[in-house]
C-alpha cells in the first residue's frame, strides 16, 4: 500500500466523495442487488437482457466503490488558505487570459478526483495547471496544449 497514489482534494472534494460512496453502497447496491433478484425471477439466464444489464450495474457500482474507497483512504487535502494569493498551486482559484487578445477565464486548480471543467475546477495534471503552478501574477506562460501551443497571461490568484 506505500505506492498508493495520492489523490489531493479540497476538504469539501473529500466530503462530496464520502457522500458519493455512502450514497452507492447504503441505496444503489441495494437497488442493483433487487434488479438482479428480479431478473433472476424471470427464468433463463443465458438470454436475459434484464439481468445481463444488473450485473454490469452491479459491475459499475462495485467498481465505482472500490475507486472511491481508495481516493478517500489516499486523499491528501489542500489547506486553501495556505501561503497567501501570490503563487499559483492547489485549491487556488486562477484568472488568465490568452494571448493576443482573449478573455479572461477563470479556474480553480484541484486534483484529478474533483475536477470538473464545466464548474470551473481543473485538475492538477492538466496541460493549463501544469504550465501555471509555481506561477505569479502578471506571469507569461506557454502552455502546450493536444490543439497546439498558446501563450497566456496569470491575472489574478485567489
């Protein structure tokens, strides 16, 4: 268990994660777990599609909950609030703009485990965060993207 990843994690990333994991294993197992019982009930198994589909559900959830498991016994939280707003790193919010003349965007940089683009958490291991932890403000930064390179300004830190 010493090669575990660690999975770094604002506190409310953390909690968010435990939900999920009490939330599969106390209603959805239970729910897949009736689906099977009731697929079983219909006789042959060998070409019923009903139970087929329970125990890949099953499948997911089981895995789902072992993924969590470990995300949560290796989890490593960000202290948000450390070291002020003058360098980019972990649970800061980041305000960039690209390059000639973009808009500014805005993201908070996270570890894999609760980034989420479309709410405006990218993960550590992104190409953007990458090339910006460690950063300053009013900072140049190439990034180098799957669609290229593209240069970006740091904005603000919060």
């Amino acid at each position: 268990m010493a090669n575990d990843k660690q999975f770094p994690m604002t506190a409310a990333g953390k909690q968010k994660l435990e939900d999920e994991l009490d939330y599969l294993k106390t209603v959805k197992r239970k729910e897949v777990v009736e689906r099977i019982k009731v697929a079983r009930s219909f006789g042959d198994l060998s070409e019923n599609s009903e139970y087929d589909s329970a125990k890949e559900d099953q499948a997911f959830v089981e895995g789902r909950i072992s993924t969590l498991e470990s995300m949560i016994r290796n989890a490593v939280i960000i202290n948000e609030e450390e070291a002020g707003n003058d360098v980019v790193r972990l649970g800061k919010t980041v305000t960039f703009m690209e390059i000639p003349g973009g808009d500014e965007e805005a993201y908070t940089i996270v570890g894999s485990a609760e980034a989420d683009p479309l709410e405006g958490r990218i993960s550590n291991d992104s190409p953007i965060a990458k090339s910006m932890l460690g950063r300053t403000v009013g900072d140049r930064v190439k990034v180098l993207t799957p669609g290229g390179e593209m240069e970006v300004k740091i904005v603000s830190i919060n």
